[in-house]
C-alpha cells in the first residue's frame, strides 16, 4: 500500500471541512436502526471513493480493523438481539429470529456506512495541516492544539521503541518466550518512556512560549474554498436521501423508541 496514495478532488479540502462533513454524515445514521438508511449511505459512499479513485485494495487495506468488526457486531446482535417473529434457532440466551436477523443486517451495515467515510476521508491528511485547520477557522485554543499535534507526532516515535525494544530483547536473548509477560514488561516500559519524553516535551515547549495565552501567528494559513462547500453539501445530502429512503420504505427505527 502506498502511503502517499492521493484522493481525487478531496485532497483540496480543509482537514477541518473533511472532520466536519464525516461529523453531518454520520451522526443522523445514528438516530435511526434500520437496514435501508444505512444501505443507501453506503452505496453512495461507495460510488463517491471509487470516483474519487480508491480501489478495492485501497480500500481493504485502510479499512479492515472495520471490515473485521462489523460481521462480529452484526454475530452479537444476531444471537442476542430483539427477539421478534419467527424463532429459529435457539440455544440458552442466544435466540435467531426474524427480528435479531433483521437487526445484525441493520447493525452490521451501519458499522461499516459509519465508519468507512471516517478512514478514508482522513486517510492522507497531514497532522500540522489539521492543527492549522482546528486554530484557525475552528477557533480552538492553541494550547490544546499544539499539545494534540506535538502527541501526534509521537506517535510513530512510540512504534519505533516498541519496535527497537523489542529487537534488543531478543538479541540479550529475554524475548522469544513467555509473549504475555514481554507484552506486559514492554508495555510498562514503553509507558515510563512516554511519560519521560511526555515531560520534557512540554518543558521545552512551555520555554518556546507554546503555553501562552496571548493571540499567536501562524506559518501557514488554513483556508477554506468551494470544494470545501462541496463536500460539506455531498455529506448532507447523503444523510438526508438515507433518512428519506428509511422513512420512505417504512424501516425508519428512531433508537430512542
């Protein structure tokens, strides 16, 4: 897989505009529980990245920590859903009938038409570009910003001491036995670390001013266009013909009821 794998027409949208347009897709599939909404959702999300060029590989190997837990969200409702109509299957508390069936399709295509867009629209955006976004057109303080962008950053630094970690273990011969016990020896490990590193950070950063409280300028500035507008009208429309569709078809499930 390409890291550097690109998106058509997404990529000249703000990070901010991608995190909001994710926020108008998904929040109004989580007021209903219905097959139909979520269906709909999908399929048009489907049809938009593959027009906006990710490809089947692209997209399975982005997305298959979801790909693995929707089937297993869609298993658990399955057997303990709502047990409604016809009963076909029974064994203890696990009960299969028309209405657990009809509730793991619902529930396993919504894991996926929720989480799909929240991947792949986020797939290749540059951490700093969105901590420009969040103070800048957001309006959030840049103390939380700056502390979330510097912890971002760490992040491959923590995979590179697991990693180094690791391969030292086993070199003075300690780290092809017991997995459980070198799991929980390096964890402990790697979390002194972090907190070490943790606090010089933001010693160093509170020397350069990075605390303050006073107005503070900023490198680049972030911007927001017509493709940002466009994106945000795509996210509405697509929870709107959902909700519509779901109403239409008479499976419109609000979850408070």
């Amino acid at each position: 897989m390409n890291p550097a794998a690109r998106l058509r027409l997404v990529d000249r949208v703000n990070p901010v505009s991608r995190l909001a347009a994710a926020m108008l897709l998904t929040t109004p599939l989580l007021l209903t529980v219905d097959w139909v909404s979520a269906a709909v959702a999908l399929v048009v999300q489907l049809l938009l990245f593959a027009i906006a060029g990710v490809t089947p590989g692209m997209l399975v190997a982005r997305t298959w920590p979801i790909l693995i837990a929707a089937p297993i969200a869609g298993l658990s409702m399955l057997l303990y859903g709502r047990p409604e109509g016809t009963e076909y299957w029974s064994f203890w508390l696990a009960r299969v009938t028309d209405g657990s069936i009809e509730l793991a399709v619902a529930v396993t295509v919504r894991v996926l038409a929720i989480g799909l867009p929240a991947v792949l629209l986020f797939m290749n955006v540059d951490p700093t570009e969105l901590a420009d976004g969040l103070a800048q057109i957001a309006r959030l303080p840049s103390r939380f910003v700056l502390g979330a962008l510097a912890g971002a950053r760490l992040v491959g630094l923590f995979i590179e001491d697991w990693r180094a970690m690791a391969l030292s273990r086993r070199a003075r011969g300690i780290g092809d036995r017991g997995a459980v016990r070198r799991f929980a020896t390096m964890a402990f490990a790697l979390l002194v670390l972090a907190i070490r590193r943790g606090s010089k950070l933001a010693t160093a950063m509170e020397a350069r001013g990075f605390g303050s409280d006073h107005p503070r300028t900023w490198a680049r500035e972030s911007r927001v266009g017509w493709p940002d507008a466009a994106l945000l009208c795509l996210a509405v429309g697509i929870a709107a013909l959902a909700i519509w569709a779901a109403v239409w078809a008479g499976t419109f499930h609000p979850v408070w009821s």
